[in-house]
C-alpha cells in the first residue's frame, strides 16, 4: 500500500467523513473507512460528506433548544 494513497475518512472531531491521504488519516488519528471509494471516476477527491445532528435537543414542549456553544 502506498501511504499517499488517497483514503475516505471519519473525522474524529467533527464526524463528517472527506477524503486525505493514508499517511495524514493516521497521523491526524481519524478512522479509515476502507469500503468507500476516496475518488471520482476521474480520479479527483470526492467532496467532504459534513455531518448533521439528525434530533437536536427539544425542551418539554417539543421547541428546539438551544445548544449550549449559542448560550
């Protein structure tokens, strides 16, 4: 395997999952997904997949709250 091989990644920060290389995945510490293809058909990087809360926090009435980074 090449260490510059283009890799598709989690990262372990933000959760959103892009493409680096092998060698930067794994100094950086992220998760290599092995099954997802890192590169179009024309060899270019795939764009970042960002990641979203899917059920943010609501109060008793069923309103979204705000996170405690907008306080």
């Amino acid at each position: 395997m090449n260490g510059w091989e283009k890799v598709r990644v989690r990262d372990h920060l933000t959760g959103a999952v892009r493409t680096t290389t092998r060698v930067r995945a794994v100094l950086d510490g992220h998760t290599i997904l092995e099954d997802r293809p890192a590169v179009d058909e024309n060899g270019q990087p795939l764009p970042p997949k960002p990641h979203t809360i899917l059920n943010p926090d609501r109060d008793e009435r069923g309103r979204f709250t705000k996170s405690k980074e907008d306080a």
